[in-house]
C-alpha cells in the first residue's frame, strides 16, 4: 500500500487509507505500508545490527529460531538509534490503532536476521495462536507483529514465506503448547491459498496478525538480511515480559497513542546477550 505525499505531508494517513489497511489486515492478515521510514535510520540501524551480528553468533548459547539459519537479534536501544518512525511510526500507528483499537501497547522490541549462504527452512509456524481451540468463528485480532526490514527483502535473501488468511484458521490454539502447524493442515491450505514470499523494500513496514502461519525462508545470498520486530497489543492484554530499557531513554518511550511496557534500568541493558535458542530442528 503506498503512501501518498500528502499523507507523508500531513504525518498521518487519510480515513479511506485506514478503512483499506484495516480491511486487509482483517481478510488476508497482513498489509505492507511502503516507504515509511527514513531511509538515513534504516541505513544507522542495518549498519549497526550488521556490526554486532559477529558478537551473537560468537555466544555459546546464541539465539537460533528452530535452525541456524536464522538467529535472534535485538536492535540497539539506545542514541543513536532510536527513531521515531521506526518505534511510534504515525502511519502503523494508525492502522494498528484501527485494528485493535485505543489504549495500544507495545512490550517488543527485536527482530532477527536471516544468515548468510544458508539451506534451511523454519518449519510453518505461528508466533501465538487463538485464544480458544477449534471455535467455529476466529475472533478479532489480539495482537499485531510489526516488521521493519533494514535491508530490501525478497526470495534470495529469505524474506519471510507468508500464508495469506490463516489467521482466520482456528486449528492452531495457544493451548496446544506447539506453534508449529501439521503437515496435513499445511496441504490442505496450499490448495485452497498458497504461500507467499513477499519483496518489501528496506524502510517499509509489514503489518501482520500474529496468529497467521509463516515460516522463516534460506539466504541464499552473501549477505545478511536483519529484520525488527516489534508487536503492537490490545489494550487489556497482560504482557508478559517487559523490555529491559536504559533509565537514559524513558522520555524518548512516551508517546500518547502506543505505551511501551518497560523496566528502565541504569546503565546498559546489555541487549546482545538476551533471549536463548528456540526449538532447534535437526533439519
């Protein structure tokens, strides 16, 4: 979806831009805003996640997501590289406040990285599932992931496959303790709506239900391909976890439409040596 230069203009998106966004978010689970971010902080952020990069994959217990073909990966969260139009970004704002409504928060700030010259697949998965299991009706969205790629993203560098409506299958509950989907549930999705493996631009955002099936895809190129993650929630949802925030930071976190759920600590947070490897797969 882009982004008209007079919204740009205004910093806010138009009532007709926001009844189309929500719209596709509710029906296929996702929509791309394109071209929302500053390309000179995409630049500081894909300089600086590629500089610590060596640092993660150098730990004995590094982050891996289901392979070593993809690892877990924090931003900075610190000057200079903290930007407005990354974490409070108007345009997502709006979409996401549309979606889930007022009182937005958000307890997420990572990403990860697709490494380089690799073969491995994640198994399809969704990050959280519905809230009940097998309801006849999926109920409204609870929470929306919000990925800002600091690198242009498409099938040779491991953009991320996507499965268009699956936030609407009710089959992958949160009380069934495996995000992972079957293979059967898989088949039977591929013939009624195949996956897809969208190209975004570095600087756009790709907005999605966080209960649709998706799976991280090989880099078969020499580079790296990081992405951040944050996840916007509904209001009342009880986070668990907060994001660990140097004291130094807190005036920038406080925005009027979107509450950062945080613990501010003094001094570095040490964001390189957070989370562990999850659910290794041996292939």
């Amino acid at each position: 979806m882009k982004v008209s230069a007079a919204e740009l203009l205004a910093g806010r998106l138009t009532p007709e831009s926001i009844a189309t966004a929500r719209q596709a978010v509710m029906n296929d689970g996702f929509v791309v805003l394109e071209d929302v971010v500053d390309a000179r902080h995409v630049s500081a952020l894909r300089d600086r996640m590629l500089n610590d990069l060596p640092t993660i994959l150098a730990r004995t217990d590094t982050p891996y997501n289901f392979t070593r073909s993809n690892v877990q990966q924090d931003p900075p969260p610190v000057h200079p590289f903290l930007f407005k139009d990354v974490l409070f970004n108007e345009f997502v704002i709006d979409v996401t406040e549309a979606v889930l409504g007022k009182g937005l928060q958000n307890a997420f700030y990572s990403g990860n990285t697709a490494l380089p010259h690799t073969d491995q697949r994640q198994p399809v998965h969704a990050d959280l599932g519905h809230l009940w299991p097998n309801m006849a009706v999926a109920t409204p969205p609870y929470a929306l992931v919000v990925n800002v790629p600091v690198v242009d993203m498409s099938v040779s560098n491991g953009s991320t496959e996507i499965w268009p409506g699956t936030h609407l299958d009710t089959s992958v509950a949160w009380q069934d303790g495996d995000i992972k989907v079957s293979s059967g549930r898989l088949e039977a999705r591929r013939a009624a709506c195949p996956p897809i493996q969208p190209s975004v631009r570095a600087g756009s955002v790709l907005i999605r239900d966080i209960r649709m099936w998706h799976a991280g895809m090989p880099n078969r190129t020499a580079q790296p391909r990081p992405m951040i993650a944050m996840i916007h929630w509904v209001s009342w949802w009880h986070v668990e976890g907060e994001l660990n925030l140097p004291e130094s930071v807190r005036p920038f976190f406080e925005h009027e439409r979107l509450r950062t759920t945080a613990t501010y600590v003094p001094g570095d947070p040490g964001y390189l040596s957070g989370h562990q490897a999850y659910d290794m797969q041996s292939t």
